[in-house]
C-alpha cells in the first residue's frame, strides 16, 4: 500500500520538490541550527521514500548522499559548538572505512588482480565506455595498471594520514581525478558530487591533526569500543571452535575409530531400533557437519543401521585415506561388511558416493540402493571449473569466510539460520563447524579435489538409483528441480521433488527432512529392501 501511495505521480513530484527545497535551504541557510536539523531530517525521509519507491537503479553515491544527511541529522545532538566537528569526522571515518573496504575486497577478486576486472566493466552496456573497451583489448597490460592502481590506493588510504603535508595535495588531486574519471567514463556524473562534497571532511581533520588535535575524545571512545567489540568477538570465535574442537578430539560429540595407519575417523554409527533391513552411509555436502543428517537419519534409524561420518580433514578426522577407504574401514569395525549397503549424499557428496562405488569393488558388490539428494551435476562442476572468473569468485568468498571466521563475523550462521531448524544441541554443533577456520579451508580444497576426481566419473551408475530434489536450488532458482531432472535421466534413475524445500532446507529443517526419509524408505521397500 505504502509503494503503491509512493508510486502515484502526485507524491513522486512532491517528494522530489521536497528534496529539491532541503537542498536549495542547505546551501543557502547551513548556519541556522533548527532549519539545517529540519533539512537534514527531510532529505533522510524522502531518501528513504525514493528507495523504498523504486529501488532500482541505485548506486553508491545514492548510499553516500544518504549517509551525508543521517550523519547531518544524528550530529543535531551534540552540543552546537561541536556539531560540525563530529559531523566531519564522522564523514572522514565513512570515507576511510569505504574505500579501505572497497579496495580490500578488489583485493581478494581473482578478476581485480588479473586486470580483467576494468576490461569487463568498460565492456558493459550500462557502465562501459567503447574507447577505453577498445584500448584494453589492445593493450592488456593497461587494464592490470588500472586494476592494481585502483586496489592500491583504495586499500592504502588511510596511510594517507599518516603522509608530510606535502604529499597531501597530491592524494586530494587523486581522490578527486578517481570520481572524476568515474562520472566521465562510466556515465555516473552522481558520483562526482556525492564523494567530492565528503572531501572536505578529510582536509578538516588533516588540519586538526597539524594544530594537536589528533582525535575528539568521541572518536578516542568509538576507536576503542570498535577494536573492543572486534577483539571480543574474534576472543570469542576463537574460543568457541577451540572448545567445539576438543570436545570432537575427545569423543563428547561423537566417537573416532583409528583407520589402521595412524590416524582417526569420526563418526556416528547408530544401531537400528527394532532389527536392522540394512546400513545407510551418508555423504556430507561441500563443508557441512555429519550432524546435519539429524533429521534424515531420525527419520530412519527405526529399521536401518545408519552411519555418519566427517571426510579426511573435517572435524576430528585426521586420517589421510579417500572417503571410500574410510567407510570400508567404518563398516568393517561395526560388522556391517555383509549388509545390505545404502549409500546416500547430499549436494557434492552425491558426487562423493557415486565415486565411492566407482573406486572400490567392494562397495559396490555390497551397495544395492544409491540416493542422491539435491546432488552436485558433475557436468555444472566442469563447466565451473572452465570458468576462471567463478572459480575466482568462490575463492574470494572462502577467502572473506575465513577473515570472517578469524574476526567472528562470518555471515555463515545467519545464512544457515533461514534453512535450518535441527534441533538446539545439533544446531549449535552445526553451524560452529560450518564457521571454523579449519572447515573453510578444507572445503576450498575439497572442491578442487572433486573437480579433478569426477573427470572419470562413470556415466551410469551400478546399482538402483534415486535423484531427490529440491524445488529450489542456493540460488533460489525454480530451474533447480529441471537441472536435478537431467541428472536422474542421465543416470536412468527414479526421480522426485520436495515441494517447497532449498538445497539446504530439504535435509536441515523437519518438515522438509521429513520427506526425503519418506522417499527413500519407499524407493528401498521397491526394492524390497
């Protein structure tokens, strides 16, 4: 209703005469304290009015201006005399913090690094400019130039505090050349006044700095709570996967078995509650905890022995030995050699199991049932593969997972909240795994090592098969259940979908979990299993 109100022609003028009156006030009137609070206020509404009215289109200096006139209005509750003071430092810290983040991240791109970055976007229809396009395709090397420069300086800005006040208006004419090539080339004139207007901010406190007054002791304050907050929470992370860690090592969670050269296995092994039909191993997706089969092995564990284990480097286990050796080890341990054997994986470890009963003859005479859930296509991994700029991209992802697991800001457990709902004591074992430094990196190489060994994967696989899919894939995508599709009919296996599930959601929360078990348990009594 608010959109609709906001969409209408009459309110979409008068909140644009309304931006455009606060404005005109500010310029003229900046030293009446009310009028300019009033103003501030103003263009904080109607900004928010026009985004919430159409959200599309928007870009950083619509961010930056924003930022402008929440730090005007917020700055009204100082003291008048020191209004202006903390308004121009709070402006030089977003300043700083905006391009250090912004060069940071460029950083960690495989794309920036290489210099393809530049050449991409000067390429593109809406940002691109066909002169500099041409000139980067001639000359490559200038595309890195570019690319290495813009990460340079945007990375080392706040050195530039730190410089004699003669290189100072060198960085000025940079900082300002920077947008001004930006509004010229990439059409994005916006950009020029939204971060030129926080310059002054900049100079301001550079000027306080050569009289002795370095900082306010509000920022003094904010600068100490900041790297307070920072070092308590990485205390904290740390912590946390050090205790988590040991409670693994020392078999509280769940128990290890010695895999014959040295090292551990860890793994949950459950007996069948009312005589076993035969044992269910698990295959875990890319980085994910055994315990995120709660729900699935729950389900089943009335009738079926069920095994779940973590792969070499996950968890407890230290045992070097592929993932088909490690669970012929698990099942000769618990006497389950002789029984019938299903295998079943979910995301990359559908990948995992069909490469389990391709490597070992073994498995594959005990296997009578293979269940891939929301299963990686091995087709999508190669192509992934190919792609220089995704395999870039998931690496700068493991790479900013891993600062934020190093810090405790890693966004993997609110991701995992939407999708999940095991239950409080899996849930908290769960997603400390997914965020441990330790898992990260082992899911880093893990991909790589799936990539290469799913080359020779075999085309059919030996035994019956069934593909459970989601309706939705990580992405959300509705085409996700077509792409599961091909993979059955590649396989010449039976196929279904769990209305409404995500590809993590469909084993992670109950009443999607609770479908899968159901499918399995009828695919396996057609097989009269």
């Amino acid at each position: 209703m608010l959109v609709k109100t906001l969409d209408s022609q009459p309110a979409a003028l008068t909140n644009q005469i309304v931006r455009l009156a606060s404005g005109l006030i500010t310029i003229f009137s900046p030293a009446i304290p009310t009028l300019r609070t009033i103003t501030a206020g103003s263009n904080v509404l109607t900004g928010a009015f026009e985004q919430r009215r159409n959200p599309f289109g928007r870009d950083g200096s619509d961010q930056m201006q924003q930022v402008i006139n929440t730090y005007d209005l917020v700055s009204a509750a100082a003291e008048p005399a020191k209004r202006d003071d903390l308004f121009l430092r709070a402006l030089n810290t977003q300043l700083a913090v905006s391009y250090t983040a912004s060069g940071l991240v460029k950083l960690v791109s495989s794309d920036w690094r290489s210099g393809r970055a530049f050449g991409k976007i000067m390429r593109t229809r809406t940002y691109g400019d066909e002169r500099v396009s041409r000139l980067v395709d001639r000359f490559p090397p200038v595309g890195k130039l570019v690319s290495w420069l813009t990460i340079a300086w945007e990375s080392l800005f706040p050195t530039s505090y730190f410089l004699p006040r003669r290189f100072r208006g060198l960085v000025d004419f940079g900082m300002k050349s920077f947008h001004i090539l930006i509004g010229v080339f990439m059409g994005l004139p916006r950009f020029i006044w939204a971060f030129l207007a926080i310059h002054p901010a900049v100079d301001y406190v550079n000027h306080e700095k050569d009289r002795g007054i370095a900082m306010s002791a509000l920022e003094r304050r904010l600068v100490l709570a900041l790297g307070a907050g920072v070092g308590a929470s990485a205390a904290f992370s740390s912590i946390e996967q050090h205790v988590f860690s040991r409670l693994r090592s020392k078999q509280v969670i769940s128990a290890t078995a010695p895999d014959g050269i040295g090292g551990a296995i860890e793994h949950q092994f459950r007996k069948a509650d009312h005589g076993s039909r035969g044992v269910v191993v698990f295959e875990n997706g890319l980085g994910a905890a055994m315990e995120g089969w709660d729900w699935v092995a729950s389900e089943l564990s009335m009738d079926y022995d069920t095994l779940t284990y973590h792969r070499s480097g996950y968890g407890a286990t230290t045992s070097v030995l592929p993932p088909e050796q490690l669970v012929s080890s698990l099942l000769t341990r618990y006497n389950s050699i002789g029984s019938p054997l299903i295998l079943v994986g979910h995301s990359i470890g559908g990948l995992v199991a069909r490469l389990n009963l391709s490597r070992n003859v073994g498995l594959r005479n005990q296997a009578v049932a293979l269940i891939l859930i929301d299963s990686t296509d091995e087709n999508g991994l190669q192509g992934l593969a190919a792609s220089e700029e995704k395999i870039g991209s998931i690496r700068q992802s493991l790479l900013i997972e891993s600062l934020g697991s190093a810090l405790g800001t890693s966004g993997i457990s609110g991701a995992l909240n939407s999708e999940v709902d095991y239950r409080r004591s899996v849930h908290r074992v769960f997603t400390t795994f997914a965020r441990n430094r330790s898992t990260i990196r082992r899911a880093g190489h893990e991909f790589t090592e799936t990539i290469s060994a799913t080359q020779s994967l075999a085309l059919r696989t030996p035994i019956p098969t069934c593909v459970i899919s989601a309706q939705y894939g990580v992405s959300g995508e509705e085409r996700h259940k077509q792409d599961q599709l091909r993979i059955a009919e590649r396989l010449d296996a039976e196929y279904a979908v769990v209305a409404g599930a995500s590809h993590r959601s469909i084993i992670g929360m109950h009443v999607y979990a609770r479908e899968p078990s159901r499918l399995l348990r009828s695919f396996l009594e057609s097989l009269e299993l």
